[in-house]
C-alpha cells in the first residue's frame, strides 16, 4: 500500500513512509525537506557571496527576515486559486481560516513562495543600500537546489503528479493509498485522480497502481540541468542581474512545459495559472536580457561583479 514503483525500470520501492514519529511527534518529510532546501540555499549563497567579495551575514539576516513570508506566500498563492478546496458551505470562518493556515498536508505553490522572496528581497535591499540585481544571481542557485529538493517532498505525499500514462517512464501509486488515506473521492471529484487512470490500471506486485507521469522527477531534472548551466556560465556573466534572469527564463519555460502534464493545476477559468505565470517570466527575463545585451553592444558598460573580480568586501549600489 505504502510501495511506489517505476516498472517500466524495474525500480520497485516497498516503503515510502510520508513521515517519522520523533518522541510520539509526528514529522512528515514535506517538512524536513522544505526547511533541508532553506539551509543549503542559504549556505550555497553565502559561499557565492563570499566568492564575489560580499558580505555573507548580509545573506544571513535576509533568511531570516524571508522564512516566514516566503511559506505564507506560498500558501497564500495556493489558497487563492483553490478556494473551492477551503469555502464550503455550512463550514465555520474559524474550520475555514484554520485550513487555510494547515500546510501539513501540502498545498504550497512554488510561485508564490518566489514572489514573496522577491519582495523582502527589494525592501531588503532598499534598507540595506545593496544591489538587487546581485542578490538574485546570488542565490538563484540555492534557489534552484532548494526547489530540486522540494519536489522530492511531493514524491512522499504522493502528490503534483501528471495524467496517465503507461510509457516506460510511469509510475505507480496504489489506489488503496488514497483508500486507507481516506482521499480517493475527493480526489476523483476534482480530476487530480482521473477516470481514465482507474480503467487503466496496473497490477505492479499484485497491487492495483495507477500510473502517472512523475512530473517531480521531470521538472528536478530540468531544474538540475539549469542548475548546471548557471553554475558554469557564472564566471562569464556580463552583467549584475544576468544569472538570476536565466534562472526566471529557464525554469519558466521548464514549469511551462512540465505543467501541461499535470492534473492538479491550479486554474482561472480553463488557464493553467502556473503556466501564465511562467510564460509571463520567461518572456520579460527574456527582453531585459536582451536590451542588456544590446546596450553591452552599444559600449555600455553594466555593473558587473563575477567571482574572485573584486575585494572581499561588502557590495553595495552606487
């Protein structure tokens, strides 16, 4: 019941628990692994910072003041454009709003985690005279480890998966999962588990599994080989702000595509909000970069600070 497996590549995993017991204290790994990506996204960007003659206790004080905004934009988003899963009727505001807050079932949208950490990170940077553009090609690669990780807690709750499919890439869940879960109604009434993955059904070990596309695994291998290119190209950026506009082109058209694969998206109408989102990033990282671009071309010369180019000391705007 607990075994999620990938037969097309004879990986069977018997027992994937969603949490641990510490002292009678339930911990789901969702959690674990969420606050894993906030400590190795900070001591990633500490050590660029320091690499680029920064101060790293500037990068300190800003994970402190974004931890707590950064989760309630990410539930704030979700609950936006899930209302229907809160707002029943007959149901008390006190039963609602407590929901609402509840993230130890998931129900966190990346996006709006991002666009939370933007805006401290602009205030941040207002308060603290420092350059916004530097911060970003700072930490986008913490950021890209931290959302790596992160879809591996989805992997645990069984949850962001794609539509059906029975290519060698699937993977099975079994439905008395979501039975003994007490969530396979709910979820068939709101499409996330389709009609089409129940008929087809496959028996893996004798159990009935569906089979979905593991967009987790999709979109950690997308962002892993962003990851990369960020990282090598890093030393050549030509200006301050590049490395965090190929972050925001990169994953948006990455998020674009994984997207259309999945069942759960958060909808306006019949549009994928994720996937305008993305599109909209992808497309202005794109023309900023592009009107750098040209200016570079034109003998303009952007503030550019790669690593090891300047002293080991605070940057900050001129």
């Amino acid at each position: 019941m607990k075994g999620i497996y990938f037969p097309g590549f004879g990986i069977t995993l018997g027992n994937v628990p969603e949490s641990i017991s510490i002292f009678g204290f339930e911990i789901r790994f969702y959690a674990l692994i969420i606050a894993t990506g906030f400590i190795l996204a900070f001591l990633i960007a500490t050590r660029e910072a320091v690499k680029s003659g920064q101060n790293d206790e500037d990068y300190l004080d800003y994970l402190l003041y974004m931890v707590v905004p950064v989760i309630l934009g990410a539930r704030l988003y979700y609950v936006l454009f899930a209302l229907d899963e809160f707002v029943e009727p007959g149901k008390g505001f006190w039963k609602t709003f407590l929901d609402m807050l509840n993230i130890r079932n998931g129900g966190l949208a990346i996006y709006g985690g991002l666009i939370a950490g933007v805006l401290v990170a602009f205030i941040f940077c207002r308060k603290r005279k420092l350059s916004l553009p530097l911060m970003g090609d700072t930490i986008c690669m913490g950021v890209l480890v931290g959302q790596i990780l992160g879809r591996w807690g989805n992997f645990f709750n069984r949850e962001a998966f794609g539509s059906y499919t029975d290519s060698v890439f699937r993977m099975g869940i079994p439905l008395d999962y979501y039975r003994t879960q007490g969530s396979l109604e709910y979820l068939t009434q709101t499409g996330v588990i389709t009609q089409k993955m129940i008929e087809n059904a496959e028996n893996i070990k004798g159990i009935p599994c569906i089979t979905v596309h593991p967009t987790f695994l999709y979109e950690g291998i997308w962002n892993l080989a962003l990851l990369l290119i960020i990282f090598f190209y890093r030393k050549h950026k030509k200006f301050d702000g590049e490395l965090a506009l190929i972050y925001i082109m990169g994953y948006g058209i990455g998020r674009f595509m994984v997207e259309s694969f999945r069942t759960d998206s958060l909808m306006i109408g019949s549009f994928r909000v994720s996937q305008f989102v993305s599109i909209l990033g992808a497309v202005t990282a794109l023309a900023v970069m592009i009107y750098n671009y040209i200016g570079i071309r034109k003998g303009r010369t952007p503030k550019c600070h790669r690593i090891g180019d300047i002293p080991k000391e605070k940057v900050k705007e001129s």
